[in-house]
C-alpha cells in the first residue's frame, strides 16, 4: 500500500498536472485536497492538451477514480464548463467522485472577491474566482457544502440565512445589487441533479480503500509559498498546499502517508502580487518567460520570473517533509552560458539562509546568488539522467545537495514521455 502527496514546492505552477498523471498511471485514487477552481493544471499527452482546474487530472485514467475531497471549495459554473470541455475532447468522468463535505463558492463569493480587489488598497492580487470568500464561509460556519445542495429544501432555507449578511455587505459596502434568493435556488437544484451521480462520502471512500492496500495519490494546489500559515502571508491563498493539508483535506490519517513529493522549477515563478527575491526584470526574465510559456491556465496573466531560490526550496523541503523532488522544465534553461540560483538572503545587514516567510519583511531581502555554468543543449529528448549534458547533471547535483532531499524524476518538456526518472 502507498499514498503518495504531490505538493507544489513554490509559488505554484510548478507543472503539478504533469507529474500528478504520471503517478496516475500506478494509482487506484486521484483525490484533489484543497483549492478550488483558481488550480490549473495542464496534461500533454498524445498529442492532446488538457486542462483541469477543479477534476483531478487523474480522470484521464480510466481504471483510475478522481476524487474532489472534502478540503477542495467547488464553483458549480466552472465545474460545469470544465466538464463539458473535457466529455468534447472525449474524456469519460464516471469514475469522478465528489465529496459530500465540499463547500461551494456560490456567485456571490465571486463577486465579494471580484469587488474586495478593485476597492482595496494593498491588493493580493488573487485570481478573483471566490476561493477566499468560500474559505472565509467555511470558518464562520455559514458555507454550503455538497451534502446541503442534494437537499432542496436545506438548501434553500441555508442560503436565505446567508444572504441576510452577504446582501447587506454588497449593498452598503460596495453599491452592488443584492442577490436573489429564488433565482439562485432555482439554478442550483440544476446542478444538483448533475453531480448527485458523483456525491460521495469521501473520509470513508478512502479509508476502506486502505484497509485493501490500494494505491492513493493525494494531488496538491497552488504551491507550499502560498499556504495560508507558512506562505508569504498575507500574499498567500486561502487554504494549505503543504503536505499536512492533504490529512485535512481527504481524511487520511498523517501515519498512512508513505511518500511526498515535492515539485519545483527549475528556476521559479509567481503569479499575483507578494514578495519574489529573485524576480527577473529583464531580457533574461522574458526569455525564460516565453520559453517556458509562463502564462496562467487559470488567468492568462503573465507569471512573474526569477532564478531558482533554494533558499525557499530548503524551506518548502523542510516543512513538507519531501522524500522526493521532482524538477520540471529543466530544458526552459537550455542555452544560457550562467545560471544564477539563489544560497542566503542578505536581511537588515546580515546574511541568512533561512526562508523568512513575512510577506513585508521578505519584499527587503536581497538574494544572494552563486554561478552555476549553463548548457547550450536542447535536452528535450533526453530519457536518462546521463544523457544530459554534464552542467545540466551539476545543476541537478546542486539542487540536490542544497535541499538535501534526492531528485527523483526529471521534467524536460510538457508531454509524458519527456520525463527522466532517477
């Protein structure tokens, strides 16, 4: 038996989607443990690009369940313009579960988020799709979940109870109009019928899976860098990315986790506003951007580009507890006679290795880098670890060494087979 977590190691967008369907292959479950449809997650594979953002990226499998877990906050309206793409490009979502304690961003969740940016001062710079609303729900125990919607009658009469404190806030606050109660019922009971196929009572799902010795495989969103907790706060997301998230977020019990993976660029990139030391605003940031493609699945922004920070990689190692590294678009850095990874920041005079993980206090660290020689190679159909050429493989060492956590698997082009494993 095997339960394995896949967690972003940085800011997010670390290509998660790509190893996430590689460990598919050997993975009974998919189960997705937080976020909401503010994830995107691309998968390349025989000459077809998918997209995912709330579906586990494990749905490609068909001997494989995808399961949306309790941690997960769920946009009924992208659900179903997700799962509309995916049935035209052929994709079958009857092995699609989801769980009964999943709480839904509900519109008005989007328009609070939508509304708190454009009036704020000091913006997060967040996806505006309502994640942080529906969080904020869930805490304040007024969120509807899945198990609420299958109810009509529970429903309707919970959301009536919500929208007397939401209305007054989008009326007063933001001179917006308030939001109508029956028509938003009638609307949902809709997609009620659609997912009640799927509904599922996730925690038990998973623990009789156990009990049989399937394989799991956890599936993160966003990136370490973002957790709520131990992110860049407040330049972070609304729910935990880290390894002890997947326990909240599916169930499974923390002595039940055999492996954690952790995966990181090759160099490192951040969406939204907050913080980022090794931030590139140069040629060499727009050529790293357009070769790597760095533009969001989610939002269509242009990611932020800076050089590896192992600094904050070390941090992500230590705090998830990584056995394994996963280092993707290593072929993005082909053709640079130097590279530049980030060993110590220089913080109020002095030098430190350690993350600083304040959002204001480390927006005044100054990276300090040491030179790596680069490669001229395209190395995009290298299989093995010794075709690559010697300062690619000294790159490699070096990460390795610094974080002190073993790189197992090697990324060197969107699609499946361009993978090195170690």
């Amino acid at each position: 038996m095997s339960v394995r977590v896949v967690v972003g190691a940085q800011w997010g967008d670390e290509a998660k989607g790509k190893i996430v369907d590689l460990f598919a292959q050997q993975s009974q479950y998919v189960v997705r443990y937080a976020g909401g449809s503010n994830a995107g997650h691309t998968v390349c594979t025989n000459g077809k690009t998918y997209k995912f953002h709330l579906i586990p990226s494990g749905i490609l499998h068909p001997d494989t369940l995808a399961v949306i877990g309790d941690g997960v906050v769920m946009d009924l309206r992208s659900f179903q313009t997700e799962t509309e793409v995916l049935r035209q490009q052929g994709v079958s979502l009857q092995n699609l579960r989801i769980g009964l304690g999943v709480h839904l961003t509900m519109p008005y969740h989007r328009q609070l988020d939508e509304l708190a940016e454009a009036k704020i001062e000091g913006r997060i710079g967040t996806t505006k799709r309502g994640i942080g609303p529906t969080y904020a729900d869930k805490a304040d125990r007024i969120g509807l979940r899945v198990a609420d919607l299958l109810d009509r009658q529970r429903f309707e009469t919970r959301l009536r109870r919500v929208l007397e404190r939401r209305n007054p806030v989008l009326q007063r606050v933001y001179e917006a109009p308030a939001i109508d109660a029956d028509a938003l019922t009638e609307e949902f009971a809709l997609y009620a019928e659609q997912i009640r196929p799927y509904a599922t009572d996730v925690p038990h799902l998973l623990m009789s899976s156990l009990e049989r010795g399937e394989p799991i495989l956890l599936e993160g969103a966003q990136g370490t860098l973002l957790d709520l907790d131990y992110g860049t706060y407040p330049y972070v997301t609304s729910s935990h990315p880290v390894s002890a998230g997947a326990c909240l977020g599916t169930g499974i019990a923390p002595n039940r986790i055999t492996e954690i993976w952790g995966v990181a660029k090759a160099y490192t990139t951040r969406v939204g506003e907050g913080p980022f030391p090794t931030e590139l605003n140069d040629e060499t940031g727009d050529r790293i951007r357009n070769r790597g493609r760095e533009y969001g699945t989610t939002t269509g922004r242009a990611r932020r580009v800076g050089w590896l920070d192992l600094v904050a990689l070390r941090y992500s190692a230590r705090l998830n507890g990584f056995t394994a590294l996963a280092i993707t678009l290593l072929d993005v850095l082909s053709g640079f006679p130097t590279l530049k990874v980030c060993t110590a920041y220089r913080y109020c005079g002095e030098t430190t290795v350690r993350f600083v993980s304040d959002g204001y206090a480390l927006d005044e660290c100054e990276p300090l880098y040491t030179e790596l020689p680069g490669w001229q190679e395209e190395i995009t159909d290298c299989r093995q670890l010794e075709a690559l050429p010697v300062n690619a493989q000294a790159y490699l060492r070096f990460i390795e060494q610094y974080v002190g956590v073993p790189i197992r698997l090697i990324s060197v082009g969107p699609n499946r087979e361009q993978t090195i494993w170690v």
